[in-house]
C-alpha cells in the first residue's frame, strides 16, 4: 500500500473489516495482524469497527489498546478516531508514520504531540510546504520533549509568538536557546524561560534585572532592579 499523499484522499477506503485479515506471509501485513492471528484477535478487530463512534474514539485512546487494533483503527473515517490513535503512546512507529501523510491537518498534528513520535517525523513534517504554515504543528513539535534541540533552535526564532512561548516552556529546551529566548521582546516569553527548570543559572540571573516584575519575581533571585526606577 502506497501511503497517502498529503492533501490527497486515501488510496484505499479508510474503513473496511477486511483490513483485519492476515494475508500469510512473513511477520505482520501492513494492516498490523501477525501471521497466524487467533480468530479472537480476528473477531475482535472485527468487533471493533462495528462500535459506535464514541466507542471507537475510547478504544483508540486507552494506552491499553494493542497495536494491530491501533493500525486497524488508524484508517477510521471519523478524524477524532485517527487523532486519538495518533496520540496513543503505544502507536506503532509505521501507523505514525502513515498518519503524518493524513489528509486531514489536525490528525498530522496530533501525531507531533505524540512522545513516541520519532524525530525524524518532526523534522519532515516542519519542513513540507504545505504543513509548515500550520500553527498547530508547528506549536506541537515546539512543546515536544523529543524534539532535535537545533529545531528548537530555529523554532525560538519563529516569528510567532506561541511557538516561541511553547519553545521557552519546554523542559527538554537546550541552555542557549533558553538564553536566546530570555532577550524576547515578549515579555510573556521571558517569563516562561525564567520559571523553565532547564534556565541556565547565568540566564536567570540576568532575568532577575529584568523590566518586567512578573519576570523578575519568578527566576527566584532577590532583584536590585527597583533601586533604579
């Protein structure tokens, strides 16, 4: 199977039992049902597609949900379905994978936010044309703790300000990118780097001389600053 084109409808229906079925060969299809699978595990996943919309929406979020019931619920017609399998932990690196061709934006996202998402998904999804422009994503990747620290980087320098917000409160945030932060002309961003536990020492205490009062009561450091109002 060819995985969808961002943009592009499915190749194939986005819901049908027969994705279930395991078609022999070696290890799992690409449905995620090993070889030799248990009719139980069959009339499960059989099962599952036949729940009702709710239903399926608390399956593919319970972090107890086993993958080949993730993968098969990964091509649900409804995006809350496919969402949620993409924020689950347990999600398979390859249904991941294929969710961040979703041709729905908000699916895409959710699986940036997801701590299982490799890097290297990050990475291609910040730089494809048609998804750098979405602040969702873009927002998402920022605030992930298993984001590479030079796009950190280059997200701290992102002309909108959430993004920037979201890089100053990330706890997995590099030292220099914390310090570059601290000189934000958004006062909002140095604030969020100055209660960082990740805040450089030399940072917090440059925060503490800092204009704002709300920045300079949360690096913890006694200021000076009022002695020159």
């Amino acid at each position: 199977m060819t995985s969808p084109v961002i943009g592009t409808a499915p190749a194939r229906p986005v819901w049908h039992t027969r994705s279930v079925l395991s078609r022999g060969g070696r290890g799992s299809n690409q449905y995620g049902v090993h070889r030799g699978a248990t009719p139980v595990l069959i009339t499960v996943a059989r099962l599952a597609s036949q729940l009702q919309q709710p239903n399926r929406r608390n399956l593919a979020g319970d972090p107890e949900c086993p993958a080949y019931l993730l993968d098969h619920l990964s091509y649900d017609p409804d995006k809350m379905v496919r969402q949620r399998v993409a924020n689950n932990h347990g999600c398979p690196v390859r249904v991941l994978k294929r969710l961040s061709r979703d041709p729905d934006p908000d699916v895409r996202a959710s699986v940036t936010l997801n701590d299982a998402c490799p890097p290297w998904i990050m990475v291609r999804l910040l730089h494809d044309n048609k998804t750098n422009s979405t602040t969702s994503l873009t927002t998402n990747i920022a605030g992930n703790g298993n984001t590479p620290h030079h796009i950190l980087e280059q997200l701290s320098q992102n002309p909108n300000v959430s993004v920037r917000r979201t890089v100053a409160n990330n706890g997995a945030c590099p030292p220099a990118t914390l310090d570059q932060l601290a000189q934000d002309p958004d006062e909002s961003v140095r604030y969020l780097v100055a209660s960082n536990p990740a805040c450089p020492d030399a940072t917090r205490r440059r925060l503490s001389q800092d204009t704002s009062e709300r920045v300079r009561q949360h690096t913890g450091i006694h200021s000076t600053y009022s002695r020159y109002i």
